[in-house]
C-alpha cells in the first residue's frame, strides 16, 4: 500500500471512530463496521471531484456526515430488526406523506409506501442476483427524511414510466442509475461522477414542499400584511414608504414586518410538521438549506384580488 493510501485509510478510519461518537445511538456499531461504507462515499463525493482533497477538506467532509442517521441505515444494511423496526417507525409517516403527494388516492399513496420499505429491505432482486435494497445508496450526505422523500418521488416516476409505456420495464431505475454511476457504459466508458444524486433529488422535493406550504401561508395573511411584504420585497419601497401607504408609522412597519417573518416561519414549521410528517430538525434545517432554492413568484399571493391600487385607497379610508 503507498503512503498515500495508508494515509488515506488512516483518515478514514479516524473519521469513522469520531463519527460513532458522535452518534447519539450507533446501534453497537464499532468503526470498522463503518469504514467501508465510510470509504465509499469520501471516494465517490469527494475525490472523484477533488482527487488531491488534503487531509483537512477529507476530515471536514467526514465529519459533516449525518452520523445518527448513517449509523441506523447501516445497521438496517447488517441485519438489526430493532434499528429496521426504528427506522420505519421514525420515518413511516414521512414515507407515507412522501406517497401522498405522489398518489391519486389514500389506498395508493399506502400502496406506494408499502413499495418503498420493500425497496429499502431490498426484497427483490437485481438481473446479477445482489440485493437491491436502496438503503446502500445513502451516503450520509443528506437527512435520511430527505432521501426517502427523494426515493418516493423517483420510485412513483419509475412506476408511472412504466406503467405508460415510457420505458422497458427492465431497465434501470433512475435512482438506481444515479446512484451506480461508477458503472461503464457500452463503450467502457465511465460518466463524470453526479454530484451526491440523493442531495440533488431530495433538494428538488424539499423546494416544492416549501414552496406549496410558503404560498398556502402567505394565501392565509390578512390583505393588509400580504401588502406590506409586497411593497417591501417586490416593489422595493423602503419602510418609510411602506408604512406611508397603509398610514403607519416606519417604525410600526418595521415591527409588522418582524412579526410577520416570525409568524410566517412558524405557520409553515406546523405546517410541515402536521400535514408533510416532517421532525422539528428536518423542518428547521430545510427551511435553512432551501430558502435559497425557491423560485416561485409570490406577487399573486401577496395582493387581494381587488388589485393594489384599491388595496391602497381601501387601507388609506
């Protein structure tokens, strides 16, 4: 083994046995029980895009992987009922959520989420007689509820290909595609490495939750307070503006304003939780990580059916 590579092990090994303490349950795992999986995601996330990745970026990447979530998947992958019957109880109604937004009715968003835990389990098998348990190809890059969000959509896409024709029904499906994409292709080629497939589709899912739960919430507002948001963050008038048309004062404004951005953050925080089976963690961090990501026009939502103008002339009476 060159120097390289035993230093490589070493990080791997080290980062393995931190990401076990960190775990609030590693579910009797020990590092070694990880290394390989460990291995496998520095090599296809991280040096296949930056080969020469120094021991620091290596230890960094490391140890932002989600270990509690990563430790209960393994542990799943070596057989753990107790870690399995865990992971469908912490994730079953996220699954079934997941399924509903993807399904006709009640009886089939069950039935695809049936799907999706005997896809996880693994329980049929590939045309080379290996398992096909999706559970391998969670990385730890991401939360484990967004992957499984991401696995339902894909799995209902694969179904309504094949269900219409679109695709041979015994082709790859994308999921699995993206996620075997060190795999040759007919010319002995390999592709370019996609960069972390479960992040890519769980942040498209998680962008339009937001998105449906943003707009719903926002639809919810009193005419006068959807005003105000408009003014501020679409027409661009400053406070004092703002305030002068709905009468108010700058300094009142800006204290709608607050109240409104903490309102706002909560309604779509019960919102998530009660109706979309989302944790508090998952909430909070997707309301972190995938702000950036919406794109929809809110203009709509933001003013009374009436129109602005008679918004103003309404607010100045």
């Amino acid at each position: 083994m060159s120097a390289k590579a035993n230093d490589l092990e070493q990080l791997i090994s080290a980062g393995a046995t931190r990401l076990v303490a960190r775990a609030t349950d590693a579910h009797r795992l020990d590092a070694s029980a990880l290394g390989a999986r460990v291995r496998s995601v520095v090599e296809k996330y991280l040096l296949r895009a930056e080969p020469a990745a120094s021991a620091q970026v290596i230890n960094e990447f490391l140890d932002a992987l989600r270990a509690d979530d990563l430790c209960l998947v393994v542990a799943c992958e070596c057989g753990d009922e107790t870690a399995w019957q865990e992971l469908i109880a912490q994730y079953r109604a996220t699954v079934l959520s997941a399924a509903r937004a993807h399904s006709a009715s009640e009886d089939a968003a069950e039935e695809l989420a049936q799907s999706v835990w005997a896809e996880l389990y693994g329980l049929r098998a590939r045309a080379d007689g290996t398992a096909a348990g999706k559970l391998a190809y969670y990385s730890g890059c991401g939360s484990l509820g967004g992957w499984l969000r991401a696995v339902v959509g894909q799995l209902a896409v694969d179904r309504h290909r094949k269900s219409a024709r679109l695709v041979q029904t015994e082709e790859a499906a994308d999921f699995d595609r993206l996620a075997r994409d060190d795999e040759p292709n007919a010319d002995g080629f390999k592709p370019v490495a996609l960069p972390d497939p479960e992040s890519a589709l769980a942040r498209a899912e998680i962008a339009d939750v937001l998105r449906q739960a943003l707009a719903r919430t926002i639809s919810e507002l009193a005419a006068e307070d959807r005003l105000l948001l408009k003014l501020y963050y679409f027409d661009d008038l400053r406070l004092r503006e703002a305030g002068a048309v709905l009468g108010v004062h700058e300094a009142t404004a800006s204290r709608r304003l607050a109240r409104l951005h903490r309102e706002l953050r909560q309604r779509v925080e019960v919102l998530l939780c009660a109706e979309h089976g989302w944790t508090k963690q998952e909430t909070a961090r997707a309301l972190a990580d995938g702000a950036a990501q919406l794109d929809t026009d809110l203009r709509p939502l933001l003013v009374a059916e009436t129109g602005v103008g008679e918004q103003r002339e309404e607010l100045r009476e």
